[in-house]
C-alpha cells in the first residue's frame, strides 16, 4: 500500500507543480478512487503539500520571489480556517466529504483553468538591487525577462477571507488550497502571477503543518503511509519545478483541469 501511494504521490506532485495547482488536488481524489476513505486521504493530502512546498523552497529562495509579509499576513486566516476544517471533517460523513472533495476538485478545475496573465509592468528605473520583498511593507519587485516589476498587496482584508475559504478547503478535504489561495492573490490583491504563485507554494506549507498538528492530535496519522507520501511529494515536486521551466504552464492547467473535472464527476457519481 506504501508503494502505491509513493508512486501516487510522486505523479500527482510532478503535476501539480508544473500546473501551479499543487499535486494533493488531484492525489486525494485518486486515493479515494483507489478505496481509501476520504477521512484517511485527507492527512495524506497534507503531507504532500507540506512536502511540495518543502522541496520548491531552495529555488524560490534563489529567485527571491516569495514575499514573506504577505505570506505571514494572509496566512493567519488560513491556518484559522485549516483548525476549523479539521474540526468540522469529524461532524460529518465520509459520503459527504466525498462529495465535498468531488466540488472542490471542480473548484479547482474551473479556476486553474481561468489564470489570468501579466498585470503589472516593469521599471526601467529600478535594478537588481530592488528585487525582493520590500521590508516593512507589502510590496516588493520581481525579474520577468530581464526587466525589474514592482509590485503593491492591494484588497488585503477581501484576500483574507478567500484565504480562510482556501484553509477550510484544506482541513476538510486535505486539498492544499492553492487553487484558491494564488488567484486571489494574484486577481483580487493584484500581485503578480508568478509571485503570487511562489509565495502561496510557501504559505501552503504552512497551513498543511496547522491542518496536521490538529490531526496527530485526533489520532488520524498512519506514519509509514505518511512517511511513503512525503517522499514522493519531496522528489515529484523537485521534478516538476525543473520541468516547468520547459513545458507551457497555460497547457499543462488545461489538461490538469480536464482531469479534475472528469476525477469529480466520477467521485460524485460514486459518492
């Protein structure tokens, strides 16, 4: 069973990685496919978003990307909504958290398929020395093809609250939340796509250790299932952020989303 999940895990995280959705979207689905309860999924889920984010970390350091600030602040409101999802999986059905996970993985889907682009435009008057989060406020500058973009966190308390929706989508489905969390970031709060993208790649790790450290407490961690997971998330999510940089994320969210869909309406269906 460990060898399953591994490879589930692994496959699930390449892909995650090169659409920008994170690989538990679609790993949870599948375990449940495969007869796992969506009770018992849903840790597993968590753990290969902590994994991913683990191993995407060293590169987006590098790049200078992430804006811990952002980070920081937003995330109060999705660990506070991951306790919440946590708490309210266990007043519930497996039935209904299938059904659950069925609409969010379509959530997903229709999302991740609509990314918008480039908002923001570069300053020729800024250099190299200006990349980076900006200390003491949320905002900060990025590379994009050689050219320096500022950017400004607008719609902080409305970018909030759709990060306490990403978090009680993770506590109860073990979804990772991205698909939430770097839309609106990008589209409500107006940070870039690819910063937005990094930065929530962190903040889901976050948010994962939250969901969790409430699900050891409820006794729901099977160890050896989530060491298999981790190692597969670690090593899936390594390889896709390499392979991104070759494929086209725009094509690989379409397919990813076509699966999700078809993954939903079947889980629905058997629900």
């Amino acid at each position: 069973m460990q060898w399953t999940e591994l490879l589930l895990s692994f496959a699930t995280s390449v892909v995650g990685a090169l659409g920008g959705l994170g690989g538990a979207i679609l790993l949870v689905p599948l375990l449940v496919l495969t007869g796992v309860s969506p009770r018992a999924a849903a840790p597993l889920g968590l753990v290969s978003v902590a994994g991913g984010s683990l191993s995407a970390s060293a590169l987006q350091a590098r790049e200078r990307t992430v804006n811990h600030r952002i980070g920081v602040t937003t995330e109060l409101a999705a660990s506070t909504g991951a306790v919440i999802g946590v708490l309210a999986s266990g007043l519930v059905s497996d039935t209904f958290l299938q059904r659950f996970l069925a609409l969010v993985a379509i959530a997903a889907a229709v999302l991740g398929g609509r990314r918008k682009g480039v908002r923001n435009l570069p300053d020729p008057a800024l250099s190299t020395d200006d990349v980076g989060e900006h200390v003491g406020s949320l905002s900060g500058a990025y590379v994009l093809d050689g050219q320096i973009v500022p950017y400004r966190a607008r719609r902080l308390l409305a970018g909030s609250g759709l990060f306490a929706l990403s978090g009680l989508l993770a506590g109860m489905a073990g979804a990772s939340g991205g698909f939430v969390k770097t839309p609106a970031t990008s589209e409500v709060m107006h940070v870039p796509v690819r910063v937005a993208a990094a930065t929530t790649t962190f903040t889901i790790g976050l948010t994962a250790a939250t969901g969790l450290g409430v699900m050891a407490m409820q006794g729901r961690l099977d160890l050896h299932e989530c060491a298999a997971v981790c190692v597969g998330s670690v090593l899936g999510g390594r390889v896709g952020a390499l392979a991104q940089t070759r494929l086209s994320p725009p094509q690989v969210r379409r397919v990813l989303s076509a699966l999700l869909v078809v993954v939903g309406v079947i889980l629905l269906v058997r629900a």
